[in-house]
C-alpha cells in the first residue's frame, strides 16, 4: 500500500510538473535574458529598499525554454552564429531595439527624415514614469496652458476617451562651477557600461535567494547532489556576468561647424540646441538638448565591444537556462525521492507565478538604470528647489536633466501642446509625424 502511495503521488507530481511546463513557457520574455547578458544596466537601481523585488519576483529557476528559442533565433537571424566579427548586435539579447522613431526640430523646423532611435535610454526612461495625473500638473502649468484647460474643462469626464501624457525632458551638460551657483543637492546617478561592480553581484545574489535556500535546505536534509538544480540559475547569472561583454562608452558627436553668430555678430554661447520628438504608444516624448549630446545616446552609447569568447560564453548562458527546466523535469520525476520531487514541483511553481506577476507589473524595469533615473526626476519634480538628477555619461562628461509634464484629455491636444513645445508656429498646422 505505501509503495502503491507512493507512485500515486509521483505520478500526481509529474503530471503538476508538466502542467507546469505548458502553462509557464510562454509567460517568460527575452527581456529576461537581456537583463542575463547586461548586468551593469540591469542592476543599476539595487538598493536595501528594493531589494525585496529581486529577492521574491525575480528568479529565473522556471520554464524559460521559449524563451531561451526565441532569443536564440534571434541570434541566428542577426547572423551572430556564424562566426567572430559576423552579424550585427542590435536586436538581439546583446543590444536589444526599441523599434522607435523620433523627428529632429531645430527652431521650429523639422530636419532632415525620420531617425531612429535603436537603444536609446531616455525615452525608456520616460516610458517608465508613472502617470501623472490631471490635478498634480495644475500646480505647475503657465498661464497659457491654464487658459487652454479652462477652454477644455467643460467636457464631462465620461466624454474624455484617454488621457495623453506629454514629456518634456531637457538635457545640458552641466559645469564644474555649477554647484557653486545651484543651491539644490545634487544626485548623481552612474554610468551602466563600466565593469560590473559590487553592487551588480549582491543583486544577482538576492535575485536567486530563494533557490540559493532551497538547495541548503535540500544539501542540509536529504544530502543530496540535486542540489545544483537550485543552484543553476545563480551560477549561470554569476557567469555571465563575469564574462559581461564590454560596451562603447559615451562620445559627443563632433560639431560639423562652431556655433554661429547671433544678428549683432558676437557669437552664442553653447553648441546648438534641438528637439528629439517621437511618440511611445499613447504617449509623447520631446528630449531637448544639444544635438551632439543627445544623439549618440541613440546611435551607439552602449553597443557591445565584438568579444567573440565572451560571446560564446553569453550565448552558452541563455541555452543552458532553457534547457534547465527539461533537465529538471526528467531528473525529478526518475531520480529524486517523493520529498524531493515535491521541493522542486513547489519552486518551479512559485518561479512560474513570480513571472507573471513580473510580467504584467512592469518587471522588466525594476532595478534598472532608467527606473534609477526616472526616481530622481519624479522626486525632483514633486519636491522643486531642492533636488537636480545629474547623469554620469563618461569620465569629465556631467549631464543634468530636467523634467515637465502635462496630461491631456485628447491626443490632439496633447499634439498642439508638443508643438508649442517644438516651437512651431501656429499659423503652420505642421503635423507632427507618427512613429
């Protein structure tokens, strides 16, 4: 009778185990393995107060076998298969696309086609503010947009179809002697490219905590050797992180011409400044700053230095993390005891769940450089005068950032409150484009 128990509850337990592995395959995304592969940006944001979201929801001991497929089908399609110095990095785990567009204003005037963006971190950043609501930006609207709200405040709210946020983010390069003239405290946020720090290695640690446990528990109880299977994951993320790939650090464009002269022949100061506009789903970024500043920021800040062992070493990285759940799967069901097989149903079943909450909250943000850098400007933002975000681009190159925003009940409102923005006249109606 034990023995006929026994098979019962094994058998109940594989079948859990291969429910598991259909309904928890497809709720992983290849962001998980961009976050594998770019820890220095990935972990940017740890902190004690955070810590608890790598410790619970951030595992990666479940079924990512389609997801592992889908990134590395990506690899061969980009051609990096295929041998050193072959193939291109965007689009792929290594350097991931955001598929965006944005048009380039300068005084008004649209310049030259469409760009795109590529890895660009600043509408990231804006993309992961939260919302600002109708009431909070009252308190900081000038008199011209207070007269259009009162124009448009009598709409019901029931007839409002959405509201359409706009972000204005304004970047300059700030100057040594700027402290001495800015009263607010500093906080500067580092680069994501250098070399993996401390502070990456003590966040991949907790997010594997929980396995981390498990496998003691398990080496501590039953003595055994599948205590690896726990293990995995934190050695794969470990690995990958000693054998991160080096990235390209930030470098200015160089100015085509010196800055030119104003009407009375003295020259201006500064290089010239443009604005970046592009639309992300149902909201709309402007990125003002000087030209040559910005736009590297969506060229080639970040792209991967061509390593080919270290890329070897990444790619074997995302095949094992696909292949350790079928792994786990086939070990626990002919070789691990009633009590074992019952630990690691549990843990791949509470993986399973702490990605999909991961999922549909916005995991792929948490602890990131752009979470780390939109805290400072909302906080800036709520508490004005007393804070400025300062960015660490490179070694001598300081930049500060300053952020507006508005919420609109249309999105053609929201357009003509980008084309003020802009500064493009009224009287032309220009459309803006749409990416």
């Amino acid at each position: 009778m034990p023995d006929t128990a026994n098979n019962d509850l094994t058998n109940a337990l594989s079948a859990v185990s291969t429910l598991i592995g259909y309904i928890g395959t497809e709720v992983a995304t290849s962001q998980c393995f961009d976050r594998v592969v770019w820890p220095q940006r990935s972990y940017n944001n740890f902190t004690v107060r955070n810590a608890w979201k790598a410790a619970l929801l951030m595992p990666l001991g479940g079924p990512l076998q389609t997801a592992a497929i889908k990134t590395i089908d990506a690899l061969f399609k980009n051609g990096l298969m295929r041998g050193a110095r072959l193939g291109h990095m965007l689009g792929t785990c290594f350097f991931p696309d955001s598929a965006l567009e944005y048009q380039l204003y300068e005084n008004g005037v649209a310049c030259g086609g469409v760009g795109h963006v590529r890895n660009g971190i600043w509408p990231r950043i804006l993309r992961d503010l939260p919302m600002v609501t109708p009431a909070s930006q009252r308190r900081h609207e000038d008199e011209e947009e207070q007269r259009q709200d009162d124009d448009t405040s009598r709409r019901k709210l029931s007839e409002t179809r959405q509201w359409t946020p706009v972000s204005h983010l304004s970047i300059t390069v700030a100057k040594p002697d700027d402290d001495d003239d800015d009263a607010r405290r500093p906080v500067v946020i580092e680069g994501d490219i250098d070399a993996v720090t401390l502070r990456t290695f003590l966040a991949i640690i907790t997010s594997e905590i929980t396995g981390l446990a498990v496998s003691i528990v398990v080496a501590t109880v039953w003595k055994s050797a599948w205590m690896v299977l726990w293990l995995a994951p934190l050695i794969l993320k470990l690995i990958a992180a000693c054998c991160a790939i080096p990235r390209h650090r930030f470098t200015p464009e160089t100015l085509p011409s010196p800055p030119s002269s104003g009407e009375d022949g003295e020259q201006q100061e500064g290089p010239p400044k443009a604005s970046f506009y592009l639309e992300n789903g149902q909201e709309l970024h402007i990125i003002e700053g000087p030209v040559h500043i910005i736009r590297p920021f969506f060229r080639h800040y970040g792209h991967p230095q061509r390593q080919r062992w270290s890329e070897i070493v990444q790619i074997a990285v995302v095949i094992a993390f696909g292949i350790n759940f079928p792994i786990g799967l086939v070990v626990s069901i002919l070789c691990m005891s009633v009590p074992l097989q019952c630990m690691w149903t549990g843990y791949v079943l509470y993986v399973t769940i702490a990605l999909y909450i991961s999922r549909y909250t916005r995991g792929e943000s948490w602890l990131t450089t752009e979470e780390r850098i939109a805290e400072a400007l909302v906080f800036a933002e709520k508490h004005p005068g007393q804070t400025r975000t300062l960015f660490k681009a490179a070694e001598g190159c300081m930049l500060q950032l300053e952020l507006s925003r508005s919420v609109h009940n249309s999105f053609g409102l929201a357009k003509q409150q980008a084309l003020r923005l802009l500064r493009v006249p009224v009287e032309a109606e220009t459309l803006l484009p749409s990416s």
